[in-house]
C-alpha cells in the first residue's frame, strides 16, 4: 500500500505540474476554452466570459502548485482536499462534454496533448481513482523536506509561475504547438492528400411497405428499393483524415482569395479577431511596422471576423492604409494569441510571428 500510495502521489503531481505548465505557456488558449463552456451553447453562463483570463491564470498556477504540493507532501490533507475537488469538477466537465458533444477538446493539455472528449473523461476517471486512495491513505503521505526548505520550494515554484505568465501574456506562447507556428507552411497544412481516409458513415434508411415499417442499413447508397421514403439517420462509424489547418480561409465580399494571397513571397498579416477588443495603444506601432513592410515591398492585409461595418468605421478612424479582410474568428484566435497581432509569410510559409508589443521587432526577411 505504502508503495502503491507513493507511485500515486508522485504521479498525480507530476501530471498536475505538466497540466498546468503546459497551459501556462498559453493561458490565453486556456481562457477560450472557458469562454466556450460559459457560452450560450454550453452553460449559458455569460456574466463570467469578462472573467476567463484571470479565471484561466489562477486555475493552470493552481494546478502547479498543487501538484508540488503533493509531491514535496506540504500540508497534505488541504493539498488532498483541493485536488479531489478540483478533479471531480474536471471529471464533471469532461463527461458534459463528451455525452453531450459540446466542446470537442477541453484543453487539458492545451495544443500540446490533443485528446477527444472521452479520452479526457477516461483520463479524469482514472485520476479521481487515484487521487481518492491518496485520500484512504493519506497518513502514508509524508513531507520530503524540512519547513524552511519547504518555503524556499514553494517560493521558488511561485515565482517561475508568475515570471512565465508575464512573459507569455506580453509577448506570446514560449512554446508553440499549433499549426501555424514559425517554419509551418500554412498550405501544406491545410491540403488533404489524395490517398487520405474518408469519413466512413452508416446510413439507416426508413421505409414504409404497405402498413409495415423496414429499415436498410448502407454505407451511403440509396437502397435499391420501391418502398415510400420515410427518413434516414447517419451514424459517423470512423473519423476520416482532418488537415492540422481546416477552418482558414481569406474573403473579400465572399470570394475565397486564400491561395492567391498565400502565394505571395512577402507578406504581413495583421491579425484581430474581433476590432472592438483591439489593442487602441498598438495602433501606431501596427501602422509604423507596415509602413516599414511598404517600403520592403511586402503585400500587407488585416483579417478579422468583425463585421464589414467595424472594419470601414477601425480602418477610417485610424487613418489605416490597408485593407482587413474577413476570417473565421476561431481561426484568428489560433493563429496569434495576441490582439492585433502580426504574422510574416513567404509563400505561405510563417517567417515570424509576433504580439501587439513586439511590432517593431517584426522580421522583415
């Protein structure tokens, strides 16, 4: 048991710590993630959404802390506690979204660790199994190190959680894991080859013969048959190939201009999902570095899922030279976790990427 209760306490902490770490490196991802719990078609808990970011700040350094916590054995019946409540809340959200087909990846690991809904929900179960024996035997659980050093642990865990979210918060994610990171080529990623799987359906065809119902099973093809049509139900059997980019698209009055545009060799993209949440103090530093990009003979756009209205209302009232174009907002949001922010391409391969802050540190290759 002793054993057991050691593997178990060494393991859940760790995982807490890698949890939390990965989604500190992008707590702005993280707080998307909430924003689509607390939306209207999840929750409906809209009074929260302003909340997420700080929501999101003090949950990943919460995870962190607890998991050493646990690992260094401080204070272990308030550590045990906290992280049986928190697991269960996890576990609750990762079934809602799994039975209920709501948000299709929680974000445990962030973009690192993709997992579907029930394999987060497995994940959670096995967890709270684990955590609820530590809690039958926490008197195995003892500290590792003396008080003072204990502090000094804490302390030290504290301040690289802080030094991390002021650094990913001014700047952008340390690590990227998407697929529109530096050295990513955005076409590349959004091509399906010619040999990829396809969704693979079940289709089940509803007819009536007389005064008898009969239902024929397919995979697609109408049933050969003279039977009066009632409905048909689809079942998705197998998941076929997904492109790492799929929802990317630049439109001008609905025309579909992406692989134009991508083509170019030199090319800057500012970035804002939504021109109401702009950044107003970068505006100066955004016109400064494209009229720099002007002048090097790069193509420059705007994208933004805002209305053609905002846009002509931002672009006039900012005396901006260029146009913004229209793009999925979730697409925006994973592109630059930063509002504007600016991407660098050379025939659609990401030469750099930069937040708001960091314009006029833009490489202009």
């Amino acid at each position: 048991m002793k054993f057991i209760t050691t593997f178990f306490r060494y393991f859940v902490g760790s995982l807490f710590i890698f949890s939390g770490l990965i989604k500190l490196n992008d707590p702005v991802g993280f707080s998307f993630k909430l924003e689509e719990y607390f939306g209207p078609t999840v929750f409906d808990i809209d009074f929260l959404i302003p909340t997420v970011l700080p929501m999101a700040i003090f949950i990943v350094i919460l995870e962190v802390v607890l998991g050493v916590f646990l690992i260094i054995g401080y204070k272990k019946k308030l550590t045990i506690w906290s992280l049986l409540g928190m697991i269960i809340f996890f576990t609750f959200l990762t079934w809602y979204s799994a039975y209920f087909n709501k948000v299709t990846d929680c974000g445990c690991f962030g973009d690192a660790i993709k997992l579907t809904p029930w394999e987060s929900f497995t994940k959670d179960v096995i967890l709270l199994i684990m955590i609820s024996f530590l809690f039958l035997r926490i008197n195995f659980i003892q500290p590792l190190f003396n008080s003072i050093t204990e502090k000094y642990v804490i302390g030290f865990s504290l301040i690289i959680c802080f030094a991390i979210t002021y650094r990913v918060l001014n700047h952008l994610p340390i690590l990227d894991f998407r697929a529109y990171k530096i050295g990513d080529n955005l076409m590349e990623n959004m091509t399906i080859p010619d040999d990829a799987p396809k969704d693979l359906y079940e289709y089940n065809w509803e007819f009536i013969d007389g005064d008898e119902k009969k239902t024929i099973v397919t995979n697609g093809e109408y049933p050969n048959v003279s039977w009066e049509f009632v409905k048909v139900e689809t079942e998705l059997l197998e998941k076929g190939y997904e492109p790492s980019i799929y929802d990317f698209t630049i439109e001008v009055n609905n025309e579909d201009l992406t692989d134009e545009i991508l083509n170019e060799e030199k090319l800057v993209i500012y970035i804002s999902y939504n021109l109401d949440k702009f950044s107003i103090s970068s505006i100066q530093d955004m016109i400064d570095s494209a009229e720099k990009a002007k002048e090097l003979g790069y193509k420059i756009i705007g994208l933004t899922a805002s209305s053609i209205e905002q846009r002509d209302l931002f672009l006039k009232a900012n005396n901006i030279f260029f146009n913004f174009y229209t793009c999925d907002e979730t697409a925006l949001k994973t592109i630059v976790r930063s509002n504007p922010g600016a991407i660098v391409l050379n025939k659609g391969t990401v030469v750099d990427k930069k937040h708001h802050k960091d314009f006029s540190d833009l490489n202009f290759r």
